[in-house]
C-alpha cells in the first residue's frame, strides 16, 4: 500500500517508516500537517498514519480537512495518552483506526490490514439512493442521445418531424455543449443512414478561401489551388446533410451566395460558369444571438429568416436536470468499453453531487468530469470523491445580470470549500491569514470544515 506519515518528531518519523518499508510498503514522510496535506492533494495515497499532537495543523484538523475536501485516503491517528479520547472521537468522523504510542509492530499490522481489507471492500459498499447505470441506460431508451426531461421530449418530437423533411433547413440554438452537433447528426440519422455528414466549422474557415471550401472550384481557378481541382462540402455533402456550425461567423460577402444556395439549390464552384445543383439537407448552429447580430449588421436578415424557419433550441442543463443521471449513465457505458473499467453504479452521495452541481459548460463539462472521475476510480462504483476534485476545479458560476451566485444548481458545500481551499492557498496554508481572506474569524474557518 502507499503509506503516508504525518509525524513531526524525527526519530518516531523515522522507526515508523522503517517499519512500514520492511512490511513491504512504499512510505513518504512529512514533518507536519501542513506538508501532509500537501503531499495527499498531489498523489494518491491508501493510508495516512498521521500523529495527532503536531504543531501548526494537528492530526485532528488534517482529519477535518481530509474529510472535507473527500480525499480519499484512510487516516489512522497515532495518538499520545492525553489525546484518546479525541482520537475515539474521531473515529467514524473521518478516522479509520488509531493507536495509542508506543506502537507495537502486531498492533500497527493488524490494524494495516483491517485498513487494506476496507480498502478492497470499499467500492462493493452499496449506499442508498445508488444508481444502477445499466437500468438507467435501458429506460432512457437506450439511446445515443439522451431525452428524458420534459423539454428535451419536446425537442426530440420537433427533431422526428423534421426528419422527414430534408427539404427544410433548421437551425441549432443553445448555449455552448448542450448538444447541437449531437442533435444535428441525429436529425441527419447518422446511425442509420449512409449518407453524408458532412459538418464545417464556419469560425475555423478562413475567409479568404471560404467559397472554394464551400462551392469547390475549378481546375487553375486561383493561385494556391489544389491543380486537379475541388468539389466543394456542398457537393460531399450530396445526398446527405451538411451541417454549418457557428454560422454567425460566415463572412457577410458570402453571405448572399449562400442564401442563394438554400433558395434555388444551386451554386458556381469558384471559377466556374456551370452552376452545380445540390440535394443536401442544411442545417445550422449558432451560440450567439443571431437576432441581434442582424441588427448590428454583421448578418443579413433575408439569410436568417431562410434558415430559422425552424428553429430547434437545445436547453441548458440548468433547464433539464432529470437528463442528467441518464447522461452520465450512458457516458459511463461508453467509458466502460473504452477505459476497460466495470462502474456498474454511481453512489447516492455522487448521485446528489452531480444532480445539484451548476454544470454551467453543459453537457460537455458533465462528458469530461465522467471520463475524469472514470480514469480515476476504481471497482465497480462511481463515488463521491471519484468526482470531487473535478467539480471543485470548475469555475464558480456567475449571474451576468446582478452577479447573484444564486443560479440554478447552486451547492453552498461546494461553494464553501472552494473560497476555503482557494483561500488556504493563496496564504501557503496560514489558517490566520486565510481567516482574514475569507473575512472570517479562525474559530469560524474551522466551522466550516465542520460544516462540510
Ligand atoms: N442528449 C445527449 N445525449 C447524449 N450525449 C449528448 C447529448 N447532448 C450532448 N451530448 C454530448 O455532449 C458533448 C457536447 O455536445 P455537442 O458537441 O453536440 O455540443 P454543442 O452544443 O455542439 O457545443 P458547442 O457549442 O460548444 O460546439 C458531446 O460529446 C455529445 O456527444
Ligand atoms: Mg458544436
């Protein structure tokens, strides 16, 4: 196992760690508190054997923060006399186990192995209100794109419309990862269909080039050009869907030539005189407020009246929060497969992190603390401290309108602990100085560890 030492008396230090290396152990040491924290926020580490009188950060208060950030790590105090009864009182509040010094060698193996035999059995502990991930997956359909809110329902009845109609050209609203590319490629029928799906990222196009990537071109049209010509995305995406995502970054020149392509169908590769005719379905996405792009002029009314027509707006996930098991249940699977890893629940506790975090990136922030929590978990269930470090690295979210932080998913616990750790480490740690930061007395900081 990966024993850490917390033990600010050098020679204790030292014969523990010899110790723990002859039982075959890997053991880092730390003179203090402070440095434990340290070393456990940067590694991964089974067991903390840590000295309950030290100055500065006592073992106690490492218990308390330990606890509160949820690192997951099994603490075992080595306690002096005078601290036993504060040691029994730590037990069951974030303490494993403690031993009152002398340490005897069959005492300290015993109590290592009661510790490693709790590690192992740790991820088999089925709490309340856990998720079964498989169960989840099959009654939200079993499907790759996941609608189990009210207005998601909604939108996925306006997508099955629109399939039938290719002839129709829609346009993807929603704020960044809620799903328009997804949508788009299921409006398409990507798993369904051999067609092309062909999707062009407009901001990425340069807009000196944007027709020739668009319309193709002719053989020699201009300098630089491929000598065998081009056929164009329009032209790829024959018989198919092409999907122009971020379209308020089109360049107002082409602008016209586009809106003539929606219309009639029909386009010129650049330095050709033969219009070509195309049979692609079209479909666009758009972050931004294309209204008030068009009334700012930087894009053309007639354009936008053609593609929104039928506008289908992907809501964001403070707008849909029961989608938000499902989805992760079905990231899950996926992760299983590609990760080689067998989560088959996710733990009340995690259930309630994910269910009242802001999610303020959306679908893809929720995609990304999965595979981040997945990469570092083990057996067969998510838990809560599989997902808290990537939820307290998020950004705070922020109302634009009166910076209230009172937005839909607000976690006060969350909140709490990142001002506290954010505070902790802007003053090396210095509990007095944090306190100030955080314009609160250090009695009161040490309440909200309580708190957490
Ligand atoms: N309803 C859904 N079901 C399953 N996966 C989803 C769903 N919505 C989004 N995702 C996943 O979330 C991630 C982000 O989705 P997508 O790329 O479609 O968002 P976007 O709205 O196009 O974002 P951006 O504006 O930043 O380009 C993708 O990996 C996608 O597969
Ligand atoms: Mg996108």
């Amino acid at each position: 196992m990966n024993v850490l030492i917390a033990e600010d008396d050098q020679y204790c230090r030292q014969d523990l760690s010899d110790v723990l290396q002859v039982m075959g152990h890997n053991v880092k040491s730390a003179a203090s508190g402070m440095e434990a924290l340290g070393l456990l926020k940067a590694g991964l580490f089974d067991i903390l054997l840590s000295d309950v009188d030290m100055p500065e950060l006592s073992g106690l208060e490492l218990v308390k923060i330990i606890k509160a950030l949820a690192l997951p790590v099994r603490i075992i105090l080595v306690s002096g006399k005078a601290d036993i009864i504060a040691s029994m009182n730590a037990l069951g509040k974030g303490a494993f186990d403690f031993m009152v010094k002398p340490v005897s060698v069959p005492n300290l193996e015993k109590i290592l192995s009661d510790a490693s035999a709790g590690l192992s059995g740790q991820s088999e502990i089925l709490e309340q209100g856990r998720v079964d991930i498989d169960r989840v997956f099959r009654q939200s359909g079993n499907s790759e794109f996941i609608f189990c809110s009210e207005k998601m329902r909604q939108v996925r009845k306006k997508i099955e419309r629109l399939r039938e109609y290719p002839e129709i050209p829609a346009l993807l609203c929603g704020a960044s990862g809620t799903g328009k590319e997804i949508a788009a490629k299921f409006i398409h029928g990507e798993h369904t269909s051999d067609r092309p799906f062909i999707g062009v990222n407009i901001a990425s196009l340069n807009s000196g080039t944007f027709e020739a990537e668009l319309f193709g071109y002719k053989a020699g049209s201009f300098t630089g050009a491929d000598p065998a010509g081009s056929r164009g995305k329009i032209n790829a995406a024959s018989g198919g869907t092409l999907f122009l995502d971020e379209i308020s970054e089109i360049p107002l020149a082409a602008q016209a030539k586009l809106l003539r392509v929606i219309e009639a169908r029909e386009y010129f590769p650049v330095g050709s005189d033969h219009p070509c005719k195309t049979s692609c379905r079209f479909l666009f996405s758009t972050n931004r407020d294309l209204p008030g792009c068009v009334s700012a002029g930087a894009f053309r009314q007639d354009l936008y009246y053609r593609i929104s027509q039928v506008i289908i707006e992907l809501p964001p996930v403070s707008e849909r929060r029961e989608d938000l098991i499902p989805l992760a249940a079905s990231f899950i699977l996926k992760l299983n497969n590609t990760l080689r890893r067998d989560v088959k629940y996710i733990s009340g506790e995690a259930r309630e992190l994910l269910e009242s975090h802001t999610w303020t990136g959306n679908i893809r922030e929720l995609k990304n603390v999965i595979t981040e929590a997945m990469l570092f978990s083990e057996g067969q269930t998510l838990l809560e401290h599989h997902l808290m470090p990537f939820l307290l690295r998020c950004t705070l979210p922020q109302n634009e309108n009166n910076n209230s932080l009172l937005v839909p998913g607000f976690n006060l616990e969350i909140h709490n602990q990142k001002l506290v750790d954010e505070a902790l480490g802007k003053c090396s740690g210095n509990k007095s100085e944090a306190a100030k930061m955080l314009g609160i007395t250090r009695r009161k900081l040490y309440s909200r560890f309580r708190v957490i």
